[in-house]
C-alpha cells in the first residue's frame, strides 16, 4: 500500500503546523447564526473530526467507500445484524470468532435463524442456503483453527444467490487481503487486535465497498444506535497504524519460523498456519493473501492435559486471550469458548515482536515438560 505515508501525511493538523492531528474531544461544535454548522460537525455520536479520520483510512486501505467506527468488533457486528429484516438466515463459519453466534443465539433469538458451516467445502455452504438466507459471513483465516475460505467462491455464490458478503477482515488487515476485489460488500475490522496493535485500545469498525442505501442504515446504526468509537481510541488507532506495515512484516515472519519449528516438534500433533506448504488450503491462502499473518494455533500430543502443562510452563509467551498485540500471547481457547469445537489440545498463540529465538525457545523448553 504505496501510497498509504502519504495518506497519513496529509492527515496532519492545519492550524497548529504539527505533524498530528490534535485529538478533539468536544462533545458539541458550534453552530453559526443562521443555524449552520461547519464542517456537519454536530455532536459526537454523529461525528468527530479523529473517528473521522480513522474511518476514512480504513476506507482507502480497504478500497471502499465508506467506514463507521464503533465502539468495538462486537458493537459493529451488532450493527450488521440489525441490517438484517426479522426472521433472515444468517451463514457463519463453524470455526470463526465465538462472539458471532453469541450475538446470533443471545441477542437475536427470536429475530434471525443461523447456520454454522465449514467454508473449506463449499457444496456444504451452497446447501446451506435457503430462500431467507440474507447473508453469509466469512472469517479467513479462521480462528483458532486457521482455515482459509476461498473469498472468489464465495464471492460468486452470493452474487448468484443475491446474498450479503460479509468478510471479518481481522486477521489479515487490508494489507494482507483485500474482500472487495472478491466481491464482498461489508468488511468488518477489529481494531482491537493488529490494527493498533500495542493491547490498549478496544474498537471496530465496518467498511463499505459501494455506495448502497446500506450506507445510509449504517450511518443511522452507528448515530442513533450509538455504539461510537471515541475519540481518543480513533486517535491512539491511527497511531498505532502508522507502523501497522512494520509490524505486519514480523509478525509475519516470526510466525512462519515458528511454525516451521514446531512442525518438526515430536510433541505436537499438528500446526495450523496456513502459510506452511502442509496445511489444507495453503494454495488459495497464497492466492488471496500477501503472506500468512501472525496467528497459529498447535494440537500437543496427549490431549487437553499436555495443552495446560505446556502453557503452564511458558516464559516468554504470556498466558492471556487476545491477539495482534507486540506481545507473543498463548491461549487454551476449548476452556474460553462457549460450546465449542476447538480441539481440546489447541494452543492458539498470538506471535508478537520478539526476537523469534526467545520465542522458539520458550517453547522448546515448555514443550520439554511433557517428556519429564
Ligand atoms: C477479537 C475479534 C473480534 C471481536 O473484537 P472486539 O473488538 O473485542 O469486539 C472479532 N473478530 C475477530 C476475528 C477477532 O479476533
């Protein structure tokens, strides 16, 4: 994304001459005599000049039209399902963030009806679909278990069937894989995970590719539903964007030697990353990204007892849940999950910016415990 310094660079304050855009955290902005107001800046759930900037960027990286912050992943996705009409079918992922179907089953019971599919096999996502199907949401790579969907399939079946393509682009961020040149019509982001990147912000957001009257219902979600973002995490994420290509690049590389040292490991079963030439989908993985992100998960031999000894004993690693951070985190996802499907002896580990020989061996020497 060549041109995406120059982008930031002209975000820069006016009046100041800083490099930066000052945070703004007026609630309210002045209206003119004849009732006018500069700018359309009203109030703070309609807008603000940060969370303005912020949606604008994720627009231009995405190549979309449009984008509207909220207050995190969860709160957009809310909005998106609230595009839906009473009683529409709703096609996710049967590997893919839990909070989806939380949001389905808790909040919307009554309203929408889903279906949890395996997107590798795509008869089994056609047979899926039914005359109120409305939309089908794609996360990929997935997580915790790191399937990849083939975002063109799915592109075309929505098109043919006249469905919403709805792509959680989380994993990946615009500079790995861009949806809408397959066709998707919502990207949702959390900002929360490589978009900021540094742990301490919590966010969402949803981008559009065209200019439908979804634009406007957004709009309308995010202002009077107002589920916002504020201004000081619109602020903090656009910082920590700046170095969002930096970080990529490492996670990604630390990731990938990772991997391929574990998969050699004699105590583990399996990894899953999808940029190791083993893994299932590895070839429309290398299609539709730019390289393989900073996710991988591993199935330890001897099951759910080997998994907590060998995060009981990391060092470097730090036991929490979450992902994109500068930190290398590891996770027991089967005991966080509700309901869930996770392999009982999946580690996930979120790799951070370490020097990677710290991280290699942090988990030889956990792994080493199930020998003793
Ligand atoms: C964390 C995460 C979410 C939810 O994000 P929040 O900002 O915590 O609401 C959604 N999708 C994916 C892939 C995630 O990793």
């Amino acid at each position: 994304m060549n041109n995406f310094d120059t982008f930031l660079s002209q975000l820069g304050a006016t009046e100041s001459g800083g490099v930066l855009s000052p945070l703004d955290l007026s609630t309210t902005f002045h209206r003119n005599a004849d009732g006018s107001y500069n700018d359309e800046l009203v109030y703070i759930r309609n807008d603000n000049p940060n969370r303005r900037q912020l949606e604008q960027a994720l627009a231009f990286l995405e190549g979309g039209t449009d984008a509207f912050a909220f207050a995190s992943a969860q709160a957009a996705t809310l909005a998106i399902l609230h595009l839906l009409p009473a009683q529409s079918h709703v096609i996710i992922p049967d590997d893919g963030y839990f909070g989806v179907g939380a949001l389905l089953s808790e909040v919307f019971p009554e309203s929408l009806l889903f279906s949890k599919v395996d997107m590798t096999d795509l008869k089994q996502v056609e047979m899926a679909i039914k005359p109120q199907t409305r939309m089908i949401w794609v996360e990929t790579p997935s997580n915790p278990q790191l399937k990849i969907t083939d975002l063109g399939e799915i592109g075309k079946i929505c098109a043919r069937h006249k469905i919403l393509f709805v792509v959680d682009n989380t994993l990946s961020t615009p500079l790995l894989q861009q949806p809408f040149r397959y066709g998707a019509d919502l990207i949702l982001h959390s900002l929360t995970k490589y978009l900021n990147g540094h742990s301490d912000v919590l966010g969402g957001m949803v981008v559009l590719r065209e200019k439908t009257d979804l634009q406007e219902r957004m709009k309308m979600l995010q202002k009077i539903g107002g589920g916002v973002l504020s201004p000081f995490s619109a602020w903090m994420t656009l910082r920590g964007m700046r170095t969002l290509a930096l970080r990529l690049r490492k996670h990604c590389e630390n990731a990938s030697l990772l991997a391929n040292y574990l998969s050699t490991h004699p105590q583990i079963e399996r990894v899953l990353y999808p940029g190791l030439s083993g893994h299932l989908e590895h070839e429309i993985a290398k299609k539709q990204m730019t390289d393989f992100g900073g996710l991988l998960s591993i199935c330890v031999k001897g099951g759910a007892e080997a998994a907590m000894k060998v995060q009981a004993q990391t060092k470097c690693f730090v036991r929490a849940t979450s992902l994109g951070g500068t930190e290398s985190l590891i996770e027991h996802r089967a005991s966080v999950e509700i309901g869930t499907q996770t392999p009982q002896n999946l580690l996930r580990l979120s790799v951070g910016l370490e020097d990677v020989q710290d991280l290699i061996d942090d988990l030889r020497q956990a792994l080493q415990q199930l020998d003793a």
